[in-house]
C-alpha cells in the first residue's frame, strides 16, 4: 500500500470543503442542467462547487474557468463511466484506508478532531460520509486512466533524444532530494493495558453468546475501526494476502456464522471476529477492534532510549546494554537499525526508507513528500547528521517513536541527462501518457451523447468535439 500518500491544508479540506459547499453556500444558487454527457447530468452548482474547490487549492483554471470547469468535469465522468463499464473496483478496505489517512492528517494540520469538526460544522461521521463516495470515485478514475496507460513504455534512446532537443530554458527544475534512513520503536503497552483490552472483548463474547446483543450492535458501540463499526463491523469480500496475516488466519479458520472468534492480535490491536460468508479464496466477515493506549510513560521511555542510541551514534560509542555483545569497532547507524528499530519495512534495507509512486520506487523523497515530522527532523540536519528522537503516528495508525539519519541531500537544479536520466525518463512517460489519455477522451466524446447549454456553444475546449 501507497500508504504515503502528502497534503497542504487546503488540498486536505478540499473534498470535504466541495460537499460542504455543495450543501451550504451553495443554497443560494439556483439549479439547473447545463451539460448531460451520456446519462449523467452536469449541473449549475456543480461548476460552482469545483469553483470554490480551486479556489480553496489555489488552482488556476487554463482558460476560461465558465467553460474549462464544465469540462474537467464532463471529463472526469467519461473516465468514471468508463471505470464502471470495466468493473474496476476499488476495495472498501482502500476506502477506509485513504479516507482515515486524509482525517489523520486534517487533525494533523487543524489540532485535534474537535477542531476538525467545529471548522467543517460536521460530525466526523458526516467528514467521513461525505469523504468516502469522492475518494471512491477518483480512485476509480485513476484505476481507469492507470489501465489506459499501463502499456506504455519508453526506451533511454527516446529519453536522450527528448533531452537533447529540449531548449536549455525549457529543462525542468529538479526540487531539493533527500535520502533519509529511520529508527523506530514501537512504545511498549503495558499488561495491564493489554488485559483490560481482552477481558472487554472477552465480555463482548460473552454477551453475543447469551443472546443479550448482537455482534453488529455492538461493533457500532465499541469497535475503534471507525469505517466498519459504522457497518457493524463489516468488512467487504477479501482475500487473504491483503488482511494482517494473524487476523487472515483465524478469519479464514472460521466455519460458522454463529461463532465469535478467539481474540485475536493483529499490528492494528485486538479484534474478535464473526463469519458472515466465503467465496472461492475470498472472506466476508465483521470485527470488533480495540486499541490498548499506550502510555506517556512508554512513550517518554522509548523517546530516551532512542536519545542514548542517537548520542551513541554520533560519538561512535557502543550502548552500555549491548557492549557485551556487540563486536564491531564502531557503532553506525546501520549498526543501531539491526538492534533497535521496530519498522520491518526498513529494517532489512539499513533503515533507508522508500518512496513508492506510480513511477516505480525510489529512495529519493521532495520534503513535500516525507511524513510532516520526519522533514521537520532533518530540515536543519548536515549530510550524515541523526537528529533528536520525536514521535509520530505510523500508517496503520500507531504511536511510533523515531530518529532518522539525512543519508543525502541532492540540492534543486536544472535536469541533466547524467544525473536525472529517472526524472526525465518519467517527464517523458507523463507526456506520452497524457497525450494517450488525450486522444482516448477525444475519441470517446465522439460515442457519447452530449447536449450542452447554448451559451457553452462558443466556448474554446481543450478537447474537440463537445460542440456536435
């Protein structure tokens, strides 16, 4: 999973500050249908909506904002309608996934949910109501315009050949690129903690099996994954490859629908879980899940444990609590990621985190892409420098305490062919890709039913054939 997906605070309101509009400020408009593209109608307040939104983003319409808006969003249907015809799908796990990861980061930027919810005048089932269908759709959009141009290759012969003929003020600008390499420590729960957390599942079995609830009630009450506990607790058709390993295999152990799992420990917490139905190599269950708090204490704890690991680091002194094992003449941070850090998706690569994009991977990050607290850590770092330990919340929504080392930093520049053959093999890749998706909406306006408002007529489209 992408799970890194990046926002400034407009673009992270943006989808809900569109419904917002929609619902609000968007009263005073009086509706009408202004395009029908296929069966789908495009209306007034639709243009105004998107207005507003490129105006909360700071976007700049190409054009005339009365006649491009309309067609973006004429556009954006052709896809969607597409992506429907082709059954691409877009899993509810994906759903609750991207939409928690766009809360977590408005309540990053905001302060706390109660803000959140006093600045949108909503509750947070409503931010995410009003979350879930849009990011449906543009996933599904994207789904589409991915399987367009997923056949598209380019050679390094038409990668230099593109370089060589593109005037010097016409190179692109290569922001600055870091490499950074991360420690993380998970803080410890404590047992205590752990035990109120199994005896109140233990409790909630209990009840489901007396008959004085039901699983679904009390999944809507308790559990604290707050997408399917809106559902009672119910998660779509999966396969096991994309579930937590533990929680895939008492899932999938299960036969009958009247029976409440064994708890079970996954890295997101504890959960009990109940059958609902199996197709081939796919499940469909419903899941309590509880969170164990973790304390101030642990996290105080492990934020100075990772203290003596950084000071170690930067005096090339061995830890008191491994001396009497550690054998190398000097401890380097790639030394200190073997012993301490929690994070297996780096551990095994020296800590070097990754940057995965549609582009492939890499490990050069744009600060603008780093999670907010690692690019604050090393903003003022030297090459080779470790910073203080800090905390942060990890992408399956637990407190991760951490320092990180800036391994390197390539300063912006103008491209060149030798150091950012990558950079211009993907502006090559982009504008192959953009002009397939250009000529495929041309050609799809061509057998599609279009009726628009007589003073659109005149408009000057980015795309031809609107006008028939």
């Amino acid at each position: 999973m992408n799970k890194r997906l990046q926002f400034l605070l407009v673009s992270l309101f943006a989808v809900v500050t569109l419904a917002q509009a929609q619902n609000d400020s968007l009263r005073a408009v009086v509706d009408e249908v202004i395009w029908v593209v296929g069966d789908e109608a495009i209306l007034k307040s639709d243009v105004e909506a998107m207005r507003i939104q490129g105006q909360q983003e700071g976007l700049r319409w190409a054009g005339d904002p009365d006649c491009s808006i309309p067609e973006q969003i004429a556009v954006q249907k052709l896809f969607l309608n597409q992506a429907i015809t082709d059954s691409i799908e877009v899993t509810e796990s994906e759903i609750s996934q991207g939409v928690e990861q766009y809360i977590e980061q408005m309540i990053s930027v905001i302060g706390s949910r109660e803000k959140l919810e006093e600045y949108q005048k909503k509750s947070m089932s409503q931010i995410r109501a009003d979350l879930r269908e849009s990011y449906r759709e543009r996933q599904m959009v994207q789904g589409m315009q991915q399987k367009l141009t997923g056949n598209i290759t380019v050679s390094p012969a038409e990668v230099r050949r593109y370089f060589r003929d593109l005037p010097q003020d016409s190179l692109p600008f290569v922001p600055t690129e870091v490499e950074v390499q991360i420690i993380t420590q998970i803080p410890r729960v404590e047992q205590e903690e752990i035990n109120r957390i199994k005896e109140e599942l233990r409790d909630y079995t209990d009840r489901i099996n007396k008959g004085e609830s039901t699983f679904q009630t009390l999944a809507r009450f308790y559990s604290e994954d707050p997408n399917s506990a809106r559902r009672g607790g119910e998660l779509d058709y999966m396969g096991r490859s994309v579930l937590d390993p533990a929680f895939a295999n008492v899932a999938f152990s299960l036969t009958d629908p009247k029976k409440v799992s064994k708890i079970v420990e996954s890295e997101f917490g504890f959960h009990i879980i109940q059958l609902i139905d199996k197709r081939g190599e796919k499940i469909k269950v419903r899941h309590i899940l509880r969170k164990p708090v973790v304390s101030e204490e642990s996290i105080t704890k492990a934020l100075s444990r990772l203290d003596s690991v950084a000071n170690a680091i930067r005096t090339d002194s061995v830890p008191e609590l491994i001396k009497q094992y550690y054998k190398g003449e000097h401890f380097t941070f790639e030394d200190a990621v073997s012993i301490y850090s929690d994070d297996k998706d780096t551990r095994n690569n020296n800590g070097l985190m990754a940057n995965v994009t549609q582009d492939g991977r890499t490990s050069r990050f744009k600060m603008a892409e780093l999670p907010s607290e690692v690019a604050k850590a090393i903003e003022h770092l030297e090459v080779g420098g470790v910073s203080a330990p800090f905390q942060m919340i990890n992408e399956r929504g637990k407190i991760v305490c951490a320092i990180v080392k800036l391994k390197n930093r390539v300063e912006g520049h103008k491209a060149t062919i030798t150091e950012d053959f990558q950079i211009m093999k993907n502006v090559v890749m982009a504008k192959l890709r953009e002009k397939k998706l250009h000529e495929w909406v041309v050609n799809r306006i061509k057998s599609t039913y279009v009726h628009i408002n007589d003073r659109y007529r005149d408009c000057k489209f980015e795309y031809e054939g609107w006008v028939k």
